[in-house]
C-alpha cells in the first residue's frame, strides 16, 4: 500500500516535471500549448484592442449618415477612438458664403466625439477640392485678387482653427499640394499666392491654436517612392524655415490591383519623417477592388489593411490608423470609381469581412 503510494506520487512527480519541462526543452523561446487556445477576440471592439499599442484608430464620419442612422453612429461610439468629418470641416461645408459659417455639423460630431471620449483629426485647412463656389468663381474672373485670396485664406484659417481650439487633436493643414508626378500640384493656391503659400498656411494655423498638431496630408505616400521624397525634402525645407509642420498623414487609399505595400515598407517611410521630429498617421485607409468582391480580392484586401496598421504600429511614431468610413454602406468609392467598391471593413449590413478580423488580431497579437 505505501510502496504503491509511493510508486503513485513518483509517477506523478515525473509526469508533472516531464510537463514543466518539456515545452523549454522542446522550444527556447518559451512557446506553450496554450498558444492553441489563442482565437481572434471577435467580441473586442478596434478601440479596446488598440488601447495596449500608443495608437488611435479612427474612422471618417458621413454626418448625413450620422444623423439617419443608428447603428452606423452607435458603432462609431464602441469601436473607434479617434473621428475625422469626412466633409462637414472642408471650406465648402463650413463657409458657403463668404463670412457666414456653417459650424453646426461639424460642432455635432466635435459634442460627440468629446461625450465618448474620442479624439477628433481635422480635415482640412486647405484644399484644391470642395471650395465653395463663391471662393473659386471669384478667382476665376479676376474679382478676388492674389492678395485678396491670400487674406481670405488666413482669414479662414483663423476662423476655423480659432472656433475648434482645444477641441481638435491635429489639423491637416494643406491637402494634397504635391501631384502624381512629385511636383507641387498646380492649383490656383500655387498660381495665385506662389509655393509660400504652404508655409503661410502653417503659421497662420499655429498662431491661431499653438497646441495642435499641424500635418501635411496627401494619399500615394504610404511607402517610399518620388511623390513621398518630395514630401520629405518638403518636410526638411519648412522645418529648416521654421515653419511648425508637425505631422504627416499618409491618406491610405489603396486597390488591390495596385500600390499595396509591406507593413515594413510602410514603417521605413514612417520612420524617415518621424526622424525629421514629426508624428505620423494613417489618416484614410480603403481598399477598394472591382465589384462584385471574390475570395481572392478580400484577401489581398485583408493583406493590405494588414499592412497599412501593422507598418504604423511598428513606425517609431505613428499615432493613428484611421478608415475613411468602416462600412461599404456609406463609401465614396462607387461614386468616384465606377464598378468598385467593398473598400471599407465591414459590409454594407455591417458583418465583419476578413480584414476586420485581421485588424483585430494584429491590435490583439502584435508587440
Ligand atoms: O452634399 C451634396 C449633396 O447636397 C448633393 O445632393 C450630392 C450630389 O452629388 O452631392 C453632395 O456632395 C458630395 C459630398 O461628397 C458629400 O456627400 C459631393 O458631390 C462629393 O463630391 C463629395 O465627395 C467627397 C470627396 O472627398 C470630394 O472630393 C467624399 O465624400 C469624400 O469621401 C472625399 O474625401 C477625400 C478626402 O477629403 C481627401 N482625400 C481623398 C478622399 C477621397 O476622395
């Protein structure tokens, strides 16, 4: 009986240190068998998963969706923790007629993103698109003058950034001035106010708030290529100047037939800017593909939102990855790109498609 007892607790003994020991001895680096218990956390929202990395995700906001639709503005609150206005903050929206604003949308989704805790990115100071039409028209015929557009400018940039100070996380301050071919985009910005503007437009930005952070905005710059060294030596030219360029956001907007990147080519980029003393963001990730979707287009859609948020959280200073919307419900894609679409995360009924699986499980899984 006491032999057996004995024989008993040696066995299990010897079972016990042949289970501590074996997944050391099986593997070095420490890997255990609960690792085959690990599951994608399908019920974390973005926002709770992204709170172990220093990063905020974000979506863009359709304020008209916003407003009509429940579970598209009860889905912003839970899952993201940063809001861009995916229009309502453009000149057109917030000055339709000159002197007279219209802050009430925008102001909405400001309230809003306070009450649930979300940091807001403002988009856009200065733009080539969606000016109103008062503004543009003007300087067609010749009745607003170079140095009248120039003060308007700065009046407009006063205005804005002065009735949202302390209420806005970083500004884009100029949107998309360089072009396809790496110049600065030929704009009537450019060919009225000259390539000063760019620098004019920061100071007059940081007179108005010091404390956000001002960025330059453009798409097609997520990796390194000729459009993302202009922007570089653009970066080196204002700091050398003084200018308060504090941010760089490369927009994202990828197909899947094109332009897709490795997470490290995206860090690569990241990093040289950030070693300039910037912060850097993902400001408006889609990836769009020919309708109607198929299993080989997810993926490499999955691959590319993988790539995008894996390269930021791996960049030395990469605080946001926002979506340009989150569901294919509400997308600019099939009004600008005839025949695609399925850009956004989720589907037009809001199910989870594979890259917001993947998006949770790299917030979840990675460093
Ligand atoms: O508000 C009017 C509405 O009254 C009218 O009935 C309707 C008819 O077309 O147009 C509505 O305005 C549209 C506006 O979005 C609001 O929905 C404009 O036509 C349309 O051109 C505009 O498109 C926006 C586009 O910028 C303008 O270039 C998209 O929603 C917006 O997603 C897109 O966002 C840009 C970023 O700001 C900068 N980076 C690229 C990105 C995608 O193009």
């Amino acid at each position: 009986m006491r032999i057996s007892r004995l024989v008993t607790a040696a066995a299990l003994a010897a079972v016990a240190l042949w289970s501590l020991n074996l997944p050391a001895a099986a593997d070095p680096d420490g890997a255990t068998a609960e690792g085959a218990d690990r599951a994608v956390p399908v019920d974390q929202s973005l926002r709770t998963l992204a709170t172990r990395h220093n990063v905020r995700v974000g979506t863009a906001v359709d304020m008209s969706a916003f407003t009509n639709d429940t579970q598209y503005r009860e889905r912003i609150a839970t899952e993201f923790s940063a809001v861009t206005a995916e229009n309502v903050m453009k000149w057109q929206l917030l000055e339709p007629e000159r002197g007279v604003f219209n802050w009430g949308p925008a102001d909405q989704l400001v309230e809003s993103a306070r009450q649930n805790h979300q940091l807001v990115h403002g988009h856009t100071l200065l733009w080539h698109n969606q000016n109103p039409t008062w503004l543009t028209d003007g300087v067609a015929s010749g009745e607003i003058t170079p140095d009248e557009l120039r003060a308007i400018l700065r009046q407009h940039i006063f205005d804005v950034v002065t009735h949202f100070k302390g209420k806005v996380w970083h500004w884009d301050v100029v949107n998309e001035v360089i072009d396809d071919s790496a110049n600065l985009r030929n704009t009537f910005w450019l060919a009225n106010l000259g390539p000063g503007y760019i620098a004019d437009a920061f100071r007059w930005a940081h007179e108005a708030d010091p404390t956000v952070t001002l960025y330059l905005n453009d798409y097609n710059v997520e990796g390194i290529n000729a459009k993302s060294d202009a922007y570089y030596a653009l970066v080196q030219q204002l700091l050398a100047d003084g200018v308060p360029v504090r941010g760089f956001g490369a927009q994202g907007h990828l197909d899947v037939r094109f332009g897709n990147y490795t997470a490290f080519q995206v860090a690569e980029n990241l990093n040289r800017f950030a070693d300039l003393g910037l912060e850097t963001s993902l400001t408006e990730v889609d990836v769009r593909m020919n309708l109607p979707p198929d299993a080989t287009k997810l993926n490499a859609q999955t691959q590319a939102y993988g790539a995008l948020l894996l390269g930021c959280l791996v960049a030395k200073h990469c605080v946001m990855f926002t979506v340009w919307g989150y569901t294919d419900k509400y997308s600019w894609v099939p009004g600008f790109f005839t025949g695609q679409g399925a850009a956004n995360l989720l589907t037009e009924t809001f199910e989870p498609k594979f890259a917001y699986r993947e998006v949770q499980a790299i917030l979840a899984y990675s460093r």
